[in-house]
C-alpha cells in the first residue's frame, strides 16, 4: 500500500451523487477517505447546477401554472408578482443549505476534503490543483473516479450571453421575452416549463420524430397535450442550421425534414442537446484506464476499470447518466474496495422527467421491447376513471404496466401525471422482485390516491379492474 497505514487510502475524486455517497460510505466502512472536488463544500453538479436548483423552481412554475389553472375551479388569483431578486435567492439558499449539510456530514465522517482539480500522475499518485494555483500531491491505495458530465456544446454556434446552457438557464438572471430551446429531452422541457411559466415566449426544436427520444410515445403524447398550451411553438424533425448574435437577440436558421429553412429571431436560446462525460485534464492517459469512443470510462459490473484499483461511477462510467444511478454504483465500488463481494446489476433504474406532468418510467418499455422484438402484455389504466386524479383536475394520466404474456411478470412500467417520480418507486420495486401483476393487485392500496392507478392497471392484467370496463377475454 501506498500510505503507511494499515487501513486502504481512497481518494475520491469528484463530490456529486456519485462522488460524495462513495466517500461517506467508505468512512462509514472504516476506510481512509480523502475527498476532491472543485467547489468548497460537497454537492457537485446536480446540486450547485442541475437537479435540484431546477427542480427549486419547477416547484415555483408548478405553483403559476395551478394558480392559473384554478379559474376553472371557481377560483380566480389575480395580482401574482414576480419578484426576482427573491427567486433567485430561494433558489440559493436551497443549495446553501443542502451543500452546508453535506460539508457537516464530511466534517463528522472525518473525510478529508480538499478543494481542486485532481489529475492522475500514476496509478496511485494524483495533483491536486486549488483555486489558487497551489499544487500538491496526494498519493493512495485506491481512487474513485466521478467527475460527472457537462452541457454537450456544438463548436459552430457562437459564443454569447444569450446563448445559455442549463448553467446559465438556471442563474436566472432575466426573464427573456422569448427563448428558443433547442432539444426537447429532459433538461430542455424541464427548464422551458419554468421560463414559460415566468412569462417567457417558449419554443423548441426536436431532430428527432417526437420529444423525449426514447420515451414510450403514449407517455409522451400526454406531455405534449400540456406543453401546446404552454409554449408557443413545437417544432420536430427540425435542427438548427446557423445561429447568430444580432446584438439584440440571436437570429436562428431552422431547417425542417423537408428541407425548408427559416429564420426566427428570439431573445435568448438555451442549449439542451445532451451532456458529455468529464474525462479531459483528470491524466487518464497516465494510466491503463480505458475510455470508449463516447468518452465514458470503461468498467466491469463491480465498477472497476483497466486499472485494478482505480474504478468510475456516475456519468463519467456510462448511461443512464442519472445521480441515483450513480449513488447506487457508489456503493458497489466502495463496497468491492472493503473486499466484500458484490455486483451492480439492477432490474430496473427508474427515469423521471421533472416536467408538468412528470413523466417516469422503469424496466423495459414498449419502445424497446419493440425494437428487440419480445413478446410482451401492456394494461393500462387511464387516470380520467381515478377519483383522485379527477378531483386534483389532473384526468390526463395513465398508469401502466409492461408484462410477460405468460405469468404475468412485471418487466416494465410507466407514469404520466403529477407526482409520477414518486409513483415509480413502487413499480421499480415491483420489477426488481420479480412481482407478477396479482401481487399488486392484492396489495390494499389507500384511496383516494393515485397510487391506486397502479393497483388497478394489475388487476386489468387478469380481468377488470374496478374503475375501468373492459369486455372480458375469451
């Protein structure tokens, strides 16, 4: 070993979901901890500029678009005042707080956290570069290596403050007249909900056929309906040719499938066409770890690399590029680090889109056992027939399951509607152990919820289920 010590070093490099989970739970298993991270307190991207920040104002565009929806209830709220300064500082403090606490939790572990960029000078030697320039080196007996991912940028558009990616989306410095935002994945929705829901002119553009690439389309179509009356243009099979920087605004030239270009002019473009891997400048070339053509770095199913002691988690070890995900291999990691035997290998990662309604789903989708040709059994329960659904005004949902013809085993499941990302738990569950639909169906779900939808989507799976009719199979 490299320390003196007879307990293993492990640096960590990176605090986000993946790097600080792998740090604590490393402390927690008794193991010396040295923690690198740019930022002075734990938390990464997900919280200082992704995940939570926007799901902060989600919440608020959430409580505008209610607000307004209200007046067909009989309720009608006028005088909704906008007032930035204190937006942002919402926003803020709910980092400082969440970042604050994990700064404790490292304190109280007794990690040692060094602030700076971290590159590899061997296998079991790196530098740490801090904010001031100063370099030191750190040498250890095993390194994790989660440096997360960044906005992917496209080298021909122009550089310009109107020109945002999600970082700069979510500094919400103005509130633009008009923005276009060009993909229509998960970040692009998310964020484009908030700035309409602020007053902003939305638009989106989409290469691909439908929004959310991937997605099961019946899911996606219920977004849609939403998203028509919230922004102003939806624009798919279309791709951004040219972008220009008038000086008060930026010029964009759309080409549509048929080849038709034309040009609109907005007050700001967000930039959501996906996230890159974090491998540049961390020295991987120093050692025999391995990074494909995508830029992840390559790993076995105990999330170890090329290089014995050194293993990746997160969005820098592959898809799905989704911090539970990376929480989850953070403990597989560490775990085969202490020397227990363990694998990564989860039936199912559950998925949510943030958006008004949320969409979620887990395990296999329609979409993909298409494509792999399986056989497969799909019940769906529309929420228009559930009491809650309809007494929240939220009837547009659906619920449903993704089954083997034969015994009825869940293998996938989705969600549209409020409070999908919580609803999916249940179904992972249901994936991960095996359940064929009868043991949802028998499981007493409490009403009025929206969890019932998911008991009544199983008992369709074998007859009817009470609130919605169907005639009986021969």
């Amino acid at each position: 070993m490299s320390s003196k010590e007879t307990i293993p070093h492990v640096v960590v490099i990176g605090a986000g979901p993946a790097g600080y989970p792998a740090a604590f739970h490393a402390a927690d298993l008794g193991l010396n901890v040295t923690l690198i991270d740019p930022e002075a307190a734990p938390g990464g991207v997900c919280l200082y500029r992704g995940c939570i920040p926007s799901k902060a104002l989600l919440h608020i565009a959430a409580f505008l678009n209610e607000a307004k929806a209200l007046a067909d209830h009989g309720v009608t709220v006028e005088g909704i005042k906008i007032d930035l300064d204190k937006l942002r500082g919402f926003k803020d403090s709910v980092i400082q707080k969440l970042t604050g606490g994990l700064g404790q939790l490292t304190k109280q572990r007794k990690i040692k956290l060094v602030q700076g960029r971290a590159q590899f000078v061997d296998a079991h030697t790196v530098t740490v570069t801090g904010p001031e320039g100063k370099t030191d080196k750190v040498a250890f007996d095993y390194a994790v290596i989660a440096t997360g991912s960044m906005p992917t940028q496209i080298p021909a558009w122009p550089e310009s403050p109107r020109i945002l990616d999600s970082t700069g989306a979510l500094a919400l410095e103005d509130i633009p007249e008009s923005m276009l935002v060009i993909g229509g994945g998960y970040i692009g929705l998310e964020l484009g909900q908030v700035y309409s829901a602020l007053g902003t002119a939305v638009s989106v553009v989409e290469m691909m056929p439908q929004l959310v690439p991937g997605a099961d389309p019946d899911l996606i179509k219920v977004l849609a309906q939403r998203l028509k009356s919230q922004f102003t243009d939806i624009m798919l099979e279309t791709r951004v040719a040219q972008m220009e920087d008038t000086g008060s605004g930026v010029k964009v030239s759309l080409e549509a499938k048929d080849g038709k270009v034309t040009e609109q002019t907005y007050s700001k473009v967000l930039v959501a066409i996906g996230r890159k891997p974090t491998t540049a400048g961390l020295g991987l070339e120093n050692t025999q770890v391995k990074v494909n053509e995508q830029g992840f770095i390559e790993i076995d199913n105990q999330a170890r690399t090329a290089e014995a002691n050194l293993f990746a988690i997160g969005d820098v070890a592959g898809q799905p590029m989704l911090a539970h995900k990376a929480t989850a291999e953070a403990k597989v990691a560490v775990e085969v680090i202490a020397g227990h035997k363990v694998v990564f290998e989860p039936k199912a990662i559950p998925a949510v889109m943030f958006t008004d309604p949320e969409i979620a789903w887990c395990g296999l989708t329609e979409s993909q056992a298409k494509a792999e040709s399986r056989d497969i059994v799909v019940t769906t329960f529309p929420w228009a027939a559930s009491g809650r659904a309809t007494s929240l005004g939220r009837s547009d949902g659906v619920t449903k399951l993704i089954m083997e013809p034969d015994t009825h085993r869940i293998l996938g499941v989705g969600i549209a509607g409020p409070g999908a990302g919580e609803l999916i738990a249940e179904g992972t569950l249901a994936v991960e152990m095996a359940a064929v639909a009868e043991d949802l169906a028998l499981t007493i779900h409490p009403h009025p919820t929206l969890s019932e939808t998911m008991m009544e989507a199983a008992e369709a799976a074998d007859g009817q289920s009470i609130h919605a009719y169907r005639p009986k199979r021969k």
